[in-house]
C-alpha cells in the first residue's frame, strides 16, 4: 500500500495522485490539502486530521462524510504500515 499525503489545495494534485493510485493505497489530505474540492473522490480510502478542518475554519461537510478521521496516533500508524509515503505538494 502506498500513501498518498495530499498537502497542496490543488485538484490537480489529488486527480494526478488518483490516477497513479492502486486500489489499495490510501490518502491522507494534510495541511491546505484539506480545502481540496472534490475530497469526496477517494472516499473509503481517505483520511483527514479534524484538527486541520477545525484550523482553517472549514464546515464537517459533507465530503468528510466520505473520509475517515483520524488522530496523529493513527497517522503515524497509517505511514508506518505503508509500503511507500509519497507527499503531493
């Protein structure tokens, strides 16, 4: 498994990671990452820190219906079981 770590608000950032994904790997929207548009898109294999939501002032809306929370516990977990780490900036 791969994790794609999504920094960059850019759409563009997360379609190219999207289509060089395999089914299995994961996304973690990080940082501005989080104010990506259409977050919905890799629903069931995305994450997000509520605490970078809660940062920038944005809504649980409903895109994060779609991902799953987790803490730094759980991120660092996440990286660690990853085969590769790759950061879109």
């Amino acid at each position: 498994m791969i994790l794609h770590l999504i920094f960059s608000p850019s759409t563009q950032s997360l379609q190219q990671a999207m289509e060089l994904s395999m089914p299995v790997d994961r996304f973690v929207l990080l940082g501005d990452g989080v104010t990506v548009t259409h977050a919905s898109a890799v629903a069931h294999r995305g994450y997000y820190r509520p605490i970078e939501v809660d940062q920038r002032g944005l809504a649980h809306a409903e895109c994060w219906q779609a991902l799953t929370a987790i803490s730094d516990e759980q991120w660092v977990e996440l990286t660690l079981s990853a085969t590769q780490v790759v950061s879109w900036s």
